[in-house]
C-alpha cells in the first residue's frame, strides 16, 4: 500500500494520481480542498494551485489534507500558504481591510497607503486579483453602495453625498450615474446587491444580497460566474457593488457549520428570480436532504415533467446559490457524478461531507 492509499481517510476519497497531477500543473483552484500535494525533493507540501515551480510526478504525494501532510513529515509551503485559507487577506493587508470595513465613507490616496507603511502597487494588484478592480474604484463602489441605499431610506441626495465621502454633488452624482446608469434622484425601483467574499475549506465563494435576502452563493473560480452575475443584474433591475449586509455573518456562520459537519439544513432567505420552470426546479432541490441524492429523472418526476430531464439539468446548471440550494445532490440514474459548475471533485467532497450513503454516488 502506498502513501497516498495510507493517507486517505474513510470519509474522504482522493482522485487518481494523474488527475491530481494535471490538476498540479494546471493549478486549478477547483481542487481546494480535495487534496495537498507534497514534494518529496523539497519536504513541502502544497495547495493545488500553487504557483511554485512544478516537480516531476514521481517525486509527489498526495495527502486529503494539511493535516495528514504535517503528520507525514512535510512543511507548509510559503508561497501557497496550504496552512491558511485560500483567499485569506494576508497579514501585511490585514489593518488596512480592517479599517475599509470600519468606514464605508473613507478615501484613501496613494499618500495615504504609503503613510500606512503600504506600496500602493502592491495593493492594488492584490484587489485587482481578488476583486477584480483597482483598490480606488472598491472604495468608490462602497461609497456608492452607502449614497444609494441612504437615498432608498428618504436621505436627501445632498445629505447621502457628503456623509458617504463625496466633496462636490457634481462628482457625486456622475460617479453615482457611472455606477447605477441613473441619476441619483432618479434611482427609484433600483435595487444594490451587496457582495463580499467568503472563505470556505473548497475555496473562496462569491455571496451576494439584496435587503430580502441571499441571491447568490458561487465558487469565485466558477467559468460562468461573470455571466450568472450579469443575468442576477438583468432580473433583479440591480447593480452588484462591494458592500455588507446583515445576512453575510449568518451566512458565515451556518456555512462553517456546514463545512464542520454540524449543520445539514440552512434558515437563510433566498431569492431567486427566473422562469417558472427554473423556479419549480430549485424549489424541488431543496426538498433533497442533506446526506441523500436523486437523479435528473427523479427530480423531473417530482416537477411533474418526466419528459423534461434535460431541461431540469440546465435548470440545475443555472443555479446560482450553491450549497444552499443542494444541485451538488443531484447525479447520474448510473449513480455516477454529472455536471457541476465548481467542478465534479468538489462535488465529490461536498457528498462525502454530508456522509452520502455508499452506493449512491460513485
């Protein structure tokens, strides 16, 4: 028996040496969780992802988790951090990501970050990594996110200008009709949706909310995530800006539980706008409970669509709140793992988390 087969536990399964190989090379965030890879050469272990020269497949091991490394001798990678969880702000960020979420209001220039001990480049490739735009235009987004959810509250449109940081009505409301393609006075019947990132042991996931409740929940690492995103938009008549919301630590909370095999079902208010059929779909996904699986004709059947099976597996594709919305519970009629869109090894992972019984998943 090798290492590999020593190392994996009975309620985690690893996949075979040649996909966690590819999956090495390829960095490919999708396998978060589902396994670490250790170089023998070097005595470290690392994330799949990592960016550190690749070794030659005969001097790797692969681990279900940092854990079980450390335990077989290895250390923790410097450059992938396999220790920390992916996504975490680093510790050099961390004052300053701790201020931002303090104050909604703040402006902070080059000058300032530099007073703070930071390189402004430096910050600014990281949320142009993470968040996909500059560190200017995120503090600009939240401001923004602040004026318009004042003015919903009968704010008048000067007041909400300057308590969210702006110094001229002129910047404010062509920065404001930038962002929500309306005037500020004019913003009625337009919605926010807030979105934060949140860490999870499969990897950073996308949360989104309007004041109802959640509306998204995607793996960042999604291919479809920018388009989910723009048709969430087109639906809700609403912009997707960074910002907070109260329904973030709740979703925190009940998800770590999750992870931590303390919770099966969630309490959270969703919305989901989409067809009806769409809406049928996602309404019988969360009928499956957690530790349990059903296949597209099972979940057609319980529609009253026997003939629709391809429909509801592209009603499943369109999901937009993983986990919370199980389409991870729905397989093959072969019991065999079929289309998921943060990948079919974290599908894996997310089953045996929930102790799927054996036989209904291979």
């Amino acid at each position: 028996m090798n290492t590999t087969d020593k190392a994996t536990n009975q309620t985690q399964s690893l996949p075979d040496r040649e996909t966690m190989y590819a999956a090495l090379v390829q960095r490919d965030s999708r396998f978060e969780g589902v396994f670490v890879a250790a170089i023998r050469t070097t005595g470290i272990f690392c994330r799949p992802s990592c960016s550190a020269r690749k070794p030659k497949p005969e001097n790797v091991e692969y681990f279900p988790d940092a854990k079980t490394a450390l335990a077989n001798g290895y250390r923790e990678c410097k450059i992938c951090r396999p220790l920390v969880a992916l996504g975490s702000t680093p510790d050099w960020l961390q004052p300053l990501i701790e201020e931002v979420e303090q104050d909604a209001t703040i402006r902070l220039q080059a000058e300032d970050l530099r007073e703070r001990g930071l390189d402004p480049v430096r910050v600014r490739r990281w949320f142009q990594k993470l968040h996909g735009m500059s560190f200017a235009a995120y503090l600009r987004m939240r401001r923004i996110n602040q004026a318009f959810s004042q003015i919903q509250h009968k704010t008048p449109v000067t007041d909400a200008a300057f308590q969210s940081g702006y110094e001229s009505l002129s910047g404010f409301g062509e920065g404001f009709k930038k962002t929500m393609g309306a005037a500020p006075a004019k913003s009625k019947g337009q919605q926010v949706i807030a979105v934060s990132r949140i860490l999870t042991p499969l990897g950073p996931m996308l949360a989104g909310a309007t004041e109802q409740g959640i509306c998204l929940l995607e793996f960042t690492d999604r291919r479809m995530l920018e388009t989910q995103i723009n048709r969430l938009q087109k639906r809700l008549k609403a912009t997707a800006l960074p910002g907070d919301s109260p329904f973030f630590a709740q979703l925190e909370g009940q998800l770590q539980a999750y992870f931590a095999g303390k919770r099966t079902e969630f309490d959270l208010p969703l919305i989901t706008p989409g067809t009806e059929f769409q809406q049928k779909v996602w309404a019988a996904l969360q009928t499956i409970p957690c530790g349990e699986t059903r296949s597209y004709s099972e979940q057609a059947e319980i529609i009253g669509q026997t003939t629709a099976v391809r429909a509801v597996a592209r009603a499943n594709g369109d999901n937009r709140i993983a986990i919370l919305i199980p389409c991870h519970r729905v397989i093959g009629a072969d019991g065999s793992l079929t289309g998921y869109g943060g990948g079919l090894w974290r599908k894996k992972r997310l089953l045996e988390i929930e102790n799927v019984k054996k036989g209904q998943q291979k």
